[in-house]
C-alpha cells in the first residue's frame, strides 16, 4: 500500500482531476474513465452520494484497476469509512461532512484527505484543518452543484497567493473556458461534465491537458 508521503508526492503532481458518479453520461464507467485517464486524467473522484455500499464498491473496483493500470489517483466522495474496502488513496469532504480529523479517522492514517472550500475563510481553514489539498469553488454555476452560488474568479486568486497546499480550481469549467482560471492562478483543475459528457472522454481530457501544459509554459 502506497505510503501518506507517496500519495502526497503524487499529488503535488496533479493537474487534471475527474469526478463522476458510476455511470458518467449513461455510460459504463470503464468506457469513460479508461479513455480519460488515457488522455491525462491525474486525479478520479467517484461520487455516489446515495449509491448503496454494495453498489459502490462494486465501481470503486473498477475504478481503482483502472487508475492503477494509469498511475492516477482515487477518491472516494464523502465515504470515508469505505476508503479501505474500497483500496481508495482517501477521501473528499465538502464544508457540510464530516470533519477533515474524523475523514482521517475513519480512512486511515495513510489516506489522503481532501476539503472543498468556497470562501477565503475556508480556504484558510482547510490548512489549519489539516487536510491534504482543496477544491476550489464553484467557479461558474453548475448543475452538479445545485443552489450553490458561483464563486468566480476572486476566490481563486485569492487561493492562488495564499493557498500553500494542491487546490483545484472547479465548477463549469471546460476547455473552452480553462484560460480565465488559469490566467487567474489556477494551475490545477477539477471538471465533470466535460470529460463525462464528450463523446469523446479521452479527447476532451487531452484538450483539457493541453491548456494546462500550456499555461504552465506560458
């Protein structure tokens, strides 16, 4: 088993983060994540918030053969009791979870532990909290997240100069949009719908990579 150093040397690595439920845009999750993490997927994220622990282990399995076969990391959204069964690298909790101290608890002591963070406040909180790396926004409006206002861009600047952990900018970001959060300091993103909605899963994953590359040249 990968150590607490190792996963975090991993993620300092990152660029490109996934998240999707076990059928991302109706389709078998292997048909869409395989062809991602193909195209420079770093980072995958199940979240099945209501899927029964059966059911959700039962991806989780895909999931973590597939991010082995590719060298990417996998999380598990708000389950971190399950972490282990699940042979995840830990966990991510929002700001209505349970803590980043009891995430850890239940996950293991090697387990990462990642917090999404929507204000300065939080973002400063997520570090004395402990956890491992932040998920910045949302960005935009966004279905995935209903009712939760968009941060825009400020709140990733301001994570840009303060932020001494990985963070990753998220919400309605696609590659057609990427430049304004990178130019705004992002270096890291977070997306759903446009890899899990492409047609083409492992295009629109390179595509996304290929901005990221470029502004870090830039």
């Amino acid at each position: 088993m990968p150590s607490l150093a190792d996963r975090r040397a991993r993620l300092a690595g990152a660029r490109l983060y996934l998240i999707s439920d076990s059928a991302p845009g109706g389709r078998p999750l292997a048909d869409v994540l395989g062809p991602a993490l193909a195209g420079g997927v770093d980072v995958f994220q199940l979240r099945a918030k209501d899927a029964p622990d059966e059911e959700l282990l039962e991806a989780a399995r895909v999931a973590r053969a597939l991010c082995d076969t590719h060298g990417a990391l996998f999380f598990l959204n708000d389950r971190p009791e399950l972490v282990g069964s699940a042979a995840a690298d830990g966990a991510h909790v929002g700001q209505d979870d349970v803590s980043i101290a009891r995430a850890r608890e239940l996950a293991g002591a090697e387990a990462l532990i990642g917090r999404s963070t929507h204000s300065p406040e939080q973002v400063d909180g997520a570090h004395v909290d402990g956890a491992d790396y932040l998920g910045v926004g949302p960005v935009h409006a966004t279905p995935t997240k209903p009712g939760r206002t968009p941060v825009g861009l400020d709140l990733v600047a301001y994570a840009a100069g303060a932020a001494t952990l990985p963070w990753f900018a998220i919400g309605g970001l696609d590659a057609g949009g990427v430049d304004a959060v990178l130019a705004a300091g992002a270096t890291r993103i977070a997306v759903v719908r446009a890899i899990t909605q492409a047609p083409d899963p492992g295009a629109a994953a390179a595509a996304l990579c290929g901005a990221l590359s470029e502004a870090a040249r830039g």
